[in-house]
C-alpha cells in the first residue's frame, strides 16, 4: 500500500514537465496532422503548477488511516 502512495505522489522537475510536454506535442502531431495539431493547441488551457508538494503528500497519507 505504501508503495502505491509513493506512485501518486512521485514529483517531476519542471524541466521534465516541459520535455514530457514536447513529446506528447510531438506525438499529437504526428496522429493528427500539424494544422489540426496547432488549432488543438491553440485552443488548449494551460495550467502550470510550481510549489511545495508537502500538502498532497500529507491528503494522500491521511487517506490511508
């Protein structure tokens, strides 16, 4: 159980958030096309989340007990 908790809650750099980003871009557009693939993008909300992870590390452990 405790490993499963340490899945949900595993942290990216931003750095990696931005190269998981890119390739997910990249393999949109490769499945769609890059007209189709700019208008989805272009149409997409962005939402950027930088802080301290300690708050859904103590909601994930507390739903353990």
């Amino acid at each position: 159980m405790l490993c499963l908790v340490y899945l949900q809650i595993q942290r990216l750099t931003f750095d990696d958030q931005i190269k998981s980003f890119k390739k997910t871009k990249e393999a949109i557009t490769a499945k769609l096309g890059e007209a189709a693939a700019n208008k989805h993008f272009n149409d997409a909300t962005y939402f950027i989340g930088i802080g301290n992870t300690s708050h859904s590390k103590m909601y994930s452990l507390s739903q353990l007990f």
